[in-house]
C-alpha cells in the first residue's frame, strides 16, 4: 500500500512540473501582450512636423509608456562638416575653438540651413575674421529623420494592402479608451484638410 501511494505521488509532481503546451498562453497573460496601434493612411503635407507633434502631444498625456513610428521613408538634409587641422593652424585656431564658436553661433536645428552656415564668420588669430569655408569642408547629405519613421525593407509599411505609416503605443492599453477619445479629438488638427484624414486604431 505504501509503495502504491509513493508512485502516485510521484506522477502527481510529474504532471505538475509538465511544460504548458505550445500555444497554450492564459487569457490575461495574451491580453497583457496586446498593443494600441494608430495606422495613419492619409500622406501629411509635412510629415516630420505632423508626428512631431503627435508624438510629443501623445506622451505629454503620460498615458503611454513610449511610441514608435514606423511606415514612409522619411529624410532630411543635413551638413557634414569637416574642420581642417591644417587650415585651423595656418589661421590660428583650434578645433576645440571652431567647435564651440560654430555652437554659439548657429542653434543645433540651424545648421541644416546651410545659406547661414556657409556665411558665417569665424574668430581666428589676430582678432581677424573668417568664413566658414576657410577652416572647414562643408558637404551636403541627407539621413533618415528621428525617430526612424522608415522601415529597412520593404522601403514602405502597408497595412490592409494600403501604405501608411503605424504609430506603436506600447503600454497604452491600460488608458484605451482615454486614448482613443484623446486621438479621435486630436487626429484633424494635424492635418490641413481634414476632411480626407484617413486612420483608424487597432489592437493586436
């Protein structure tokens, strides 16, 4: 009798150890999983101020606990700037000098305008003046915007055989409807012809 009642014991701890099945997940646990999503169909006239602005307006509610966008490519210039050691000797100035004057003079987001950059002058030794282009190679390029509102491969992000561009609000789900109440209010003030807007908010 004893040994009997050993053996059952030991099955019962042997099925209470089993793995759970493969796609067995708990109802909670799955729905803990899930994520708001808002797909954005209709193309903005400008696009890096649009979700800009969404973006920003979005986490300012604090009811997400972070976004991101993926969907066109979205680029923009910008200016790579090169200074030249041996320029910078010849005229008296060092790098460290270049840098902080380049700083001072023109606001991080303006040295994409490079009309402003390229007329600039710069202090050098002997209290002269020079431009830019006396210290620095200036060349033109392009990179993608931040956040990366572009995806690798395919080079667009479609969704129901549509192009758009999804905005991933991860941990929304605990404020859904705030959210879609918020988005639903919001959505055509980022657009100037609202009466095209075309989005819809999904979960998955």
């Amino acid at each position: 009798m004893k040994y009997i009642m050993i053996m059952l014991a030991s099955l019962f701890l042997i099925g209470a150890c089993s793995p759970r099945k493969t796609g067995q997940i708990p109802k909670e646990e799955e729905e803990s999983l899930k994520e708001m999503a808002l797909i954005v169909y209709t193309h903005p006239v400008n696009p890096k101020a649009t979700f800009d602005s969404l973006r920003l307006d979005i986490m300012q509610t604090t009811w997400v606990d972070s976004i991101d966008i993926i969907g066109r490519p979205l680029t923009e210039p910008k200016l790579l700037i090169e200074f030249d050691s041996l320029k910078g000797q010849r005229y008296g100035i060092h790098k460290t000098d270049f840098n902080k004057q380049l700083k001072e003079k023109l606001p991080l987001d303006d040295l994409k305008r490079a009309d402003r950059l390229l007329n600039s002058k710069f202090k050098v030794g002997g209290g002269r003046e020079v431009p830019l282009s006396a210290l620095a190679e200036v060349r033109s390029t392009w990179d993608f915007y931040l956040p990366h509102i572009y995806i690798p491969e395919p080079k667009t992000f479609t969704y129901d055989e549509k192009e758009a561009v999804k905005v991933i609000l991860y941990g929304g789900m605990k404020n859904e409807q705030k959210l879609r109440e918020f988005i639903n209010k919001r959505m055509p003030q980022y657009f100037y012809y609202p009466e095209f807007l075309d989005y819809e908010i999904i979960v998955e």
